[in-house]
C-alpha cells in the first residue's frame, strides 16, 4: 500500500533536492493543491499528464513546480508521500499505554489505512505503479514500494516497539510481526483493486474487517494481558475498542 521517509531505500530523498517526509505536514497547503491536482490527472488519464497539465490543473508555473519538486521523480515522490500521509497514525505514549489503548491504536490505523487503499486514487496510483515496475518506462514503481510499503512499516515500528516493551505483544522479529498485520488488514483488498473491482466497503466494513484484523493478529502475537484475553475468548472483535 501507498503509503514518509524509508531509511533504507529512497535514503536522501528524491532528485531534485526533495527531502524524505515522514508525513505530509512538511508540504504546504498550495503545494497539497498541487499534489491533489496530479492524484486527479493519474486517476482521470493515467500516466499520460504531463508537467504542463499539472500546471495548468492547478494554476501554477513550470518553475514553482521545479522550484518545489525538482523533476517530474520529485514531483511523483512528493504525490506519492502525500497520498500515503492521509493514512492516520495514532499517538501512543509509551507511558500511559495499555491493553485497550494499544488496541484501539492498532485499529485505528487498520481503519484509517483501508479508507485510503480501498479508495479510487489509490487503486489508480497503483495501476500506474505496477505497470511501470521493471519496465524502465518511469521509476514510479520503486518510488512507491520506497514512499509507500516501505516507508509504513518505519511508521508503523515506533507502536509495536511499545507494544512489545509494555509486555502486551511478543514476537520474534519486529520485521515478521508487520509483515503479519500488513497481510491481515490487507487481506485481498489491494488485488481486487487492481483488478478493478468498483465496489468500496462500507464505513461499517472497514470498520468490522480493521478490528476482525486486529484480533487476528493480537491472537498470534499478543502476551501479557491481551494474550490473557485471547485465551478466555474475551477479544471480540466486534467490540468498539476505539478509545482512547
């Protein structure tokens, strides 16, 4: 999924002197404009836009896009960024966690992260992404493995590091335990997309898939109190766990 900055890949940013974002506060309101107008140019004509669309899309300059996004990588970088930083994560402080609130952290990303790829801009980028990959047409296939998968799981690290510390999941590897969360929340959601499956889930199915995922998931890696909670059948995933 699309989905800030990968310390491993994409390291330095894109050309043009565009720095990694961890999200999209860094981008300005008229920037944000400017990337929303290239998410509408991919979803209505595909990767046929060009640098002069975008500018006439939202009634700016070749030079402010250059100023701002170097080239047209930079630009696909910073559109992919933006789009991925719609996926709210949830503040989590590691000294007042508990049980529910780890919980209600972890639903409320799955929610917030199905809303964005189950949506028509996603599935567009992508479409895109994916016939690019490895055909040397443009780099936006490794620009969004880099901005996106990758980069959510360094956003996602940070909340199961706490999880872990607080003795509320175990795992063997931090790398296994995303990889596990990222399949279960997912599911075939993404496929069905690119597929070109229509239809979008209900706030309500996103809603009950996010937290079936969640208790799926704290039923292979929970410990501690949720493991306790598990075990007694006392995770249901159709309980409101959205507190705070």
């Amino acid at each position: 999924m699309l989905i800030g900055g990968n310390p491993e890949a994409g390291r330095g940013g894109a050309p043009g002197g565009l720095p990694a974002r961890a999200d999209g506060a860094d981008f300005t309101e008229r920037q944000r404009e400017v990337l929303s107008a290239v998410l509408d140019l991919m979803v209505e004509e595909g990767d046929g836009f060009s640098m002069a669309a975008v500018c006439r899309r939202a009634s700016c300059s070749k030079e402010t896009l250059y100023n701002w996004f170097g080239d047209r990588d930079g630009l696909l970088t910073a559109t992919v960024q933006w789009q991925a930083s719609k996926v709210r994560l949830p503040g989590l402080d590691a000294a007042g966690v508990t049980a529910e609130r780890f919980r209600a952290a972890l639903t409320d990303f799955a929610i917030s992260w199905l809303e964005v790829i189950t949506g028509d801009v996603s599935a567009a980028l992508n479409r895109l992404a994916v016939s690019h990959a490895g055909s040397g047409k443009s780099r936006l296939g490794q620009i969004v493995l880099e901005n996106g998968p990758l980069a959510m799981r360094q956003r996602l690290k940070p909340i199961f590091e706490i999880g872990e510390r607080a003795g509320l999941i175990a795992y063997e590897t931090l790398e296994a335990a995303i990889r596990d969360f990222f399949g279960l929340v997912v599911a075939d959601w993404q496929i069905r997309k690119l597929l070109g499956e229509a239809a979008r889930p209900s706030a309500k199915g996103i809603e009950d898939t996010a937290r079936r995922a969640v208790a799926q998931f704290l039923r292979l890696h929970g410990a501690g109190e949720l493991e306790m909670r598990v075990s007694n059948g006392k995770l249901d995933p159709e309980h409101n766990s959205r507190h705070t």
